[in-house]
C-alpha cells in the first residue's frame, strides 16, 4: 500500500517533468484529482452496492458472448462456435480469435449506436460531464469530450464536441487527447471483458471501473504537462443527436462502422504481431542477455520495470508486469490484455493482475496516435501544427493517467 502511495506521487513527478510551464503546476488540482479517483474507485470497489451493481453487468457479458456465438456459429459453422464435426483432441484447440472473439465488435457497435439513437447513452454521458465541470473545474464542452471518452472512441468523443474543438485552448486540447488516450471504448470494453474473465471473474465490472477512474486522472495529468493560461470554455447545453433516422438506420450504420473497425483491428493485429516477430529475429543475431534471446519485449520490460514497480506490482513480478506494459504502450491493450490472460497460473498474484487490468485500460499506444492525429485534424485542420506536436505527449499522459489508476487500485487492495 505504501509502494504504491509512493508511486501515486512519484506518477506525478513524472508528468512534472514533461510539463511545458514546471511553474504553473497547481497544488489545487492535484490534490481534487486524486481525491476524485481515490472516491471513485473507493466507491466502485469497496461499497457494496456499486460493486454489487457493476458485477451484474457481468451478466450482459454472457448475454453478449451467447447472442454473438449465435451469429458466428450461424454464418462460419464450428468455426464460429458451432458444433464441432470431429472430436477435440486438445481442450480450447477449436477456438478462434478471428471467428469467436472479433466479431463481437460488430455486434456492440451496432447496440452502441442503437442506444445512442435512443438518447441512453447521451443522458449517461452528461451525467458524466455534469460531474467533471463541477470537481475538475473544466467547460462543458471538454467536460462533455472527456465523458464521451469513457463509453465511446477517441475519434467519436471529439465528434461530439466537434464546433468547440476548434476554439479550445491548447491545455484543453491535451485533456481531450489525453483522455482519449487514457480510457477505452465501450465497443472493446465487452470484448477484453470476455478475454479477461478466465483470469479475472467479473472482468466487466473493473475494466468499466478503470475507464471511469482514468478520466480525472486524465485531466491531472494534463493539467500538469500543460498547465492552463488562457481559461477554460464555459459552453452549457449541447444538444446531442444522432444522425441515424431511426432505429433501423442505426444499426445499419453501427454495424458499418463497426466492419471498418473490424477491419482495423485485425489488419493492425496482423501486422504489428509480424513486425514484432521480425524485430525479434533481427535482435536475434545479438549476443544473449542473461543467457536468454535478447527480444523487443524483454527490453520493453527493463525500460517500464520503474513504472509498473511505482504502481505497487512487488519486485519479483515487475519484470512479467513491465512486459505486459510495452507491448500495451507499443503495440496495443488488445495484445498485452491476451498476455496477461495466458500467463501461467501464478505468475502474478491476484492484486498484481487487478492493478495490470486497471494500468493497462487505454488507448495509449503508437498506434492509436496515427488514429487520434487524424481524427482530430479532420475536425479542426486549422490546428493541425498543435495537435501533431501534442501527439508524442498524448501518449505519454495517458500511459500515466493509466499508471495513475492502477495505483489507485494498489491503494485499495
């Protein structure tokens, strides 16, 4: 517990030292920003009732999971989940990422976008933003942007606030960036929930739970790594609609948008895993390293060793936990998140793997930067220059903002 109260501050620090004004920290939002995620994450794991309510969404994991296996198994046979024309010889060998696991994007982001036709889903997410303008001090536009982040993508939350993005200061534009960096859509959240239940019952429940954590955090660290000259916008009551014109339409168009996202994850999956393997060969032709290959993700793990030890991970298990946390950082969650599953039973304790869920819950990668830069100057090319050079620290902030929250955990556990 002490480790990681160290490594609260010690998290802090470091965004300190990639702050653009080290003068212009303010004690103020420090101190809200963590209190505001030490009562959220208090509140969501340690109160019955709002731990009791989030478990139950675990049921709709199992609800998703069978309504897609129905779909799969229907179009791609046993593939999909169907029964199996032979026998199994090896438990689990039947199983497919691409024909069982995938899919399931399809299917959420047509819900999605159903609920949001709906008018669900904006109602939750004002609440949200209500919440932030009031502890954070923030406008309600970047309020409104930094909620959207929590249930939907870091290109879809500015689309939100799409008329304001052009007008914000350049320290709301790193919270908005940050925030999406630091959280995860609610498109994949149910997907890394399935992947995660084996190793972590009711996996939902704290993935949801580390989405919500990282938004203020989110803030704080930006807050510090761009500090605030020029005063936030004050922009109140946004109408929010969708553009489906029925409910028809929005699953048309949800289920589109998720076949591009589809497309994305694999085609990235794909590659990045082959240029990891390549990368390995090359280091191959180098002399061992403690009678071990010397690998990319052996020297991903030394480099992020001081992080994942700041978080409270003991010791002995930093090295697995700093491993999990380059892949996370440079490729994508989506991999460590399949890691992390497969390790061996033992690897890590219980507390260690709820803190790596937590630290490893965003978008915080090389890769979902080409993806923000270009969603983001789509909507306002006039700051294209600022975005850009806001890019490498968006990554850095929400690596932090996430670290921040898996320290938050190790608090409570």
């Amino acid at each position: 517990m002490i480790q990681s109260l160290v490594g609260l501050f010690g998290l802090v620090f470091i965004a300190w030292l990639f702050s653009e004004n080290k003068k212009g920290l303010s004690l103020k939002n420090i101190i809200i920003g963590m209190a505001l995620q030490f009562t959220v994450a208090a509140l969501m794991l340690k109160v019955p009732f709002f731990s009791d309510l989030i478990m139950y969404l675990n049921h709709a994991v199992d609800a998703l999971q069978q309504a897609t296996q129905a779909g799969t198994s229907f179009i791609f046979g046993y593939l999909g989940g169907g029964p199996l024309p032979f026998a199994e010889t090896s438990p689990g060998a039947s199983w497919t990422l691409a024909f069982r696991a995938l899919p399931l994007i399809l299917v959420v982001s047509a819900l999605s976008a159903l609920l949001f036709y709906w008018r669900i889903i904006p109602v939750v997410v004002k609440g949200f933003s209500l919440a932030l303008q009031k502890t954070m001090d923030i406008g309600g536009a970047l309020g409104l942007g930094v909620a959207s982040n929590i249930f939907v993508g870091m290109v879809e939350a500015p689309i939100i606030i799409a008329p304001y993005v052009n007008k914000m200061s350049r320290s709301e534009l790193m919270t908005l960036m940050i925030s999406g960096m630091a959280t995860i859509s609610g498109t994949v959240l149910v997907l890394y929930a399935s992947i995660l239940n084996p190793v972590l019952p009711g996996a939902i429940g704290h993935i949801l739970t580390a989405s919500i954590i990282s938004a203020p955090a989110a803030i704080l660290i930006s807050r510090i790594m761009v500090p605030e000259q020029k005063g936030h916008q004050g922009e109140d009551g946004l109408n929010i609609k969708s553009t489906a014109s029925s409910s028809m339409d929005a699953v048309v168009k949800g289920t589109s948008d998720g076949v591009s996202l589809l497309i994305n994850v694999v085609a990235m999956l794909l590659v990045l895993v082959a240029l990891v393997a390549l990368t390995n060969q090359i280091l191959a032709f180098l002399p061992d390293f403690q009678n071990e290959p010397l690998t990319l993700q052996r020297i991903l793990g030394i480099i992020m060793w001081p992080v994942v030890w700041l978080m409270g991970i003991p010791a002995h298990e930093a090295y697995t936990a700093s491993s999990l946390m380059g892949t996370k950082t440079i490729l994508n969650e989506f991999l460590a998140y399949l890691q992390l599953a497969g390790l061996p039973a033992g690897t890590l304790s219980p507390r260690s793997t709820i803190i790596m869920t937590y630290a490893m819950c965003g978008f915080a990668n090389l890769g979902s930067l080409g993806i923000l830069i270009g969603g983001l100057v789509s909507i306002a090319p006039s700051r294209k220059d600022e975005i850009v050079a806001l890019g490498t620290k968006s990554v850095i902030g929400g690596t932090l903002a996430t670290c921040m929250t898996g320290a938050v955990v190790g608090l409570l556990y």
